[in-house]
C-alpha cells in the first residue's frame, strides 16, 4: 500500500505578493465604499488588508502544478487493486460569484505498476480546488492529473459539495448537495464502479 508518510518539509505557511496585496487592499476599500460602509470605520480599517491576504491565499492553486506533486512521490509497485483516498475535506470558491462551495472528494485508482503517496492524492484535490473553479470542472482536473501522472488502469473521482451561491442568495436552498462523478479505464466496468461507489459509502467498524 502507498506511504501515510509524515512529510516534514511540508509547512503550512502562508506566502502574498506585497504588490498584489497592496493593490488588492485598495480595490477591497473602494468596495466596502460602494456596499455604503465606511472604510475608515475602526472594525474596517484592518479588513481590506485581510481580504487581500485572504483572496490570495483561496486561489494559491494557480502557483501549484499538480502532477509535479504526484510525480514527488511515485514508487513501483505490483500491487494491482484499487486504492481509495475518500472524504478528503475540499474547499473552493465559485467562478461565477467567488462564492464557497465546499464538501469532499473520493479518489480512487487501479495501480498499473505505480503507486503514489496517499497525502499527494488530497495535495492534488487541494491545488485545483484552490482556484477559482466550477464543480464539473474541478472533477475532471483531478480525475485527468491521476489518469496522465499515474497512468493507472483506471482512475475514479467523486465530488459532493454545498454551494454556498445556492444557500446564500438566489434559491437559498440549504440542504442541496451537488454530486460530480468521472471514471477512466477498469471503472468504466459496471461492476468496479458499483465496488467503488459503495466501498466510499461505507464506514469503518
């Protein structure tokens, strides 16, 4: 099975651009000018520089390359069943009103002679995630980042996720989830599909 290797040169330190941070801060403030708020008030004076910090790092996905993170650490091995990465946490913003939606992914894959670090399978779910994204879309990098580092015999992706531009405003449905799902190779079988779909339904005992 991969590694559930402790990464230790793996920090979670934040990075911003002073530039783009400085522009940022005074788009922030005109805004919270034209929501009719005062930014000078003393609750706002901080907030379009957390907002610049904040936006930045939501979409630090751009900076990443996802299959340099799968490539880090892929080993050989005969193992030839599946491997599930499931209830990964998943965070992303909107593209069409930079709202959240968030939720979790399942990943799955047939090794075909390699396998890959479990914790680089959620890293990956991480860089795409950590732009500006629509669901559908979101599946699909993921799936095809597996399918084209791994090259595995087949590769699986599901998404579920709450959005917050449904719950928010327009229908202000709460309880809607929206579900994506995309297979290559072996889960195109019916019957590894099924195997995997209920494998990510069922909990430890």
């Amino acid at each position: 099975m991969a590694d559930t290797e402790t990464d230790f040169s793996y920090e979670r330190t934040e990075h911003y651009s002073d530039k783009n941070t400085g522009r940022l801060k005074d788009r922030y403030r005109e805004i919270i000018g034209f929501i009719g708020e005062d930014p000078g008030r003393a609750g706002l004076v901080d907030t379009p520089e957390r907002m610049a910090k904040a936006i930045q790092f939501l979409t630090h996905g751009y900076d990443l390359k996802p299959s340099e993170i799968l490539k880090s650490a892929l080993f050989t091995e005969k193992y030839s069943e599946m491997v599930i990465v499931k209830d990964i946490e998943l965070y992303s913003l909107c593209e069409h009103h930079m709202l959240p939606f968030f939720g979790k992914a399942h990943v799955a894959y047939i090794p075909n002679g390699q396998i890959v670090g479990l914790s680089k399978v959620a890293r990956v779910v991480d860089a795409y995630a950590r732009r500006l994204q629509v669901q559908e879309r979101l599946t699909h990098e993921i799936l095809n980042c597996i399918e084209s580092t791994i090259k595995p015999l087949g590769a699986a992706v599901v998404i579920e996720a709450y959005h917050m531009c449904m719950m928010m405003r327009g229908v202000q449905k709460q309880n809607s989830v929206t579900t994506t799902s995309a297979f290559t190779g072996e889960f195109r079988n019916v019957e590894t599909r099924h195997e995997f779909l209920t494998l990510i339904k069922s909990k430890l005992t």
